[in-house]
C-alpha cells in the first residue's frame, strides 16, 4: 500500500497540531493550511518578532485550534535549534 506524500506514521495517542486521523490505519493526514501557519508563526517566534505567548495566540485565531506555549516552543527549537 502506497501512503500519500505528506502523511506521518502516528506515533502515539496525541495528534500533533497541522494533522488529523487519516483512513489509512496507523497514519496521520497532514493538513496544508494549519501547517503552513505553523511555520509561519515558528519561524517569527524564532527570529524573534514574536513572543511564544502571540505565536499560540495567532495560531488560534487563525486555526481555531489551541497549542500550549511549551508545545511551540518544542516545535520551534526541534525545527531550528535551540538557541
């Protein structure tokens, strides 16, 4: 069986932020608008325009879905390093 591009293993009972359930069983769906603000709002957070408490907040407005300030924070530095 052959999993479309952008679709990640599900590794453990929590569903990261920019994905859902997919149908195909043991597989995440990614979903292009929630990540593309994600990256938006990490990579301010990490140049420093924003603090991590405006990043969640953006990230609500935009998305209607919460992230805690540890968990962007744990994303960004993942993403770019930490600092």
């Amino acid at each position: 069986m052959l999993v479309p591009d952008g679709y990640k293993r599900r590794t453990s009972s929590t569903v990261p932020f920019g994905y859902s359930l997919s149908s195909i069983e043991g597989y995440l769906e990614p979903i292009p608008e929630d990540l593309e603000i994600l990256n938006e709002v990490a990579e301010a957070v990490h140049i420093g325009e924003i603090s991590l408490g405006i990043g969640v907040d953006w990230l609500e407005a935009e998305t209607g879905k919460k992230m805690s300030r540890p968990g962007l924070k744990k994303y960004v530095d993942k993403k770019y390093g930490r600092r």
